[in-house]
C-alpha cells in the first residue's frame, strides 16, 4: 500500500512578508551577475540566510527549494496582477476601475524585479528600424575603413 504524500501548509503571510523583506535586503548580491565581488557561494549563502530568516519564526520548516520556488510564484503573481491593474487604468469607455491597486509588498515585489521586466519597455522599439541602423552604421564603417586604406 501506497502512502500518500503529505503536503507542507501553505506559507503564511508573516512568512512571504520575510521572504521579500529579505530578499529586498539581499538584493544586491542575489540580483547581480556574477563577478569578482559576487560569486556562487555568496548567492547561495544569501539564499540560506533568507531561508533561516522565515524558519525562525515560521511553525514548518522550509526547505531552500521551497523558499525559492515560493519566491518564483510571488514574482508571477505580482507580474500578472501589476500588468492588469495597468490595463485596468488604461482602459477607455469610463467607469470605475475594477482591479484593485497594487498591496505594498507587491510594489516593492513590482520594483525589485524591475518595471521593465513587468511592463515592458515604454517606449517600443522597430526592429526593422533598429536592423536598418545597424546596416547602415556598418556600412559606414567599411566606408571609413576604405578611406582609410586610401590615405595610406
């Protein structure tokens, strides 16, 4: 016989309010590329004490896995309700809006993703236009390279 596999409660609110407190603390060395100052280890490291920070006052020990992938689930529920309270304030036709406006954590969830990764870029970009400036800036460089094989 078969035993079922229990499933660990839910995180409770105090725990997500740890989780993105502190990885909003542990920002600058769990968001940046790896360099001299920021390696593996360190990431890991922050992850850890992002992790003991929510099993010290949570009742159910969290695994690193569990942290992390809760922290993947709070990103895309934060991307999703911030692109429809935006489309839901740019809607035309009147009348009230219907989403509620973003909770606190959320905001700051929304800010250390970064905007561009939630919104989009502001201001769109023609990639036909952009193909068509890097032909010609390369075509001017060939210009500028013949021209310099003539003066000498």
């Amino acid at each position: 016989m078969e035993q079922e596999r229990k499933r660990k409660p839910k995180f409770l609110d105090n725990e997500v309010d740890i989780l993105v407190s502190k990885i909003q603390e542990k920002s600058d060395v769990l968001f940046t590329r790896f360099s001299d100052t920021v390696s593996n280890k360190k990431k890991k490291m922050a992850w850890v004490e992002v992790q003991n920070s929510i099993n010290a006052t949570s009742l159910v020990p969290r695994t690193l896995e569990e942290v992390k992938k809760k922290w993947d689930d709070i990103k895309r529920s934060t991307k999703k309700r911030a692109v429809e309270v935006k489309k839901d304030r740019t809607v035309t036709g009147g009348g009230s809006n219907e989403a509620d406006p973003l909770t606190p954590m959320e905001e700051m969830v929304v800010s250390l993703i970064g905007e561009q990764k939630v919104y989009g870029l502001a201001e769109g970009v023609d990639c036909f236009q952009l193909q068509q400036l890097n032909e010609v800036c390369f075509m001017q460089s060939q210009i500028i390279d013949v021209r310099m094989c003539k003066l000498i």
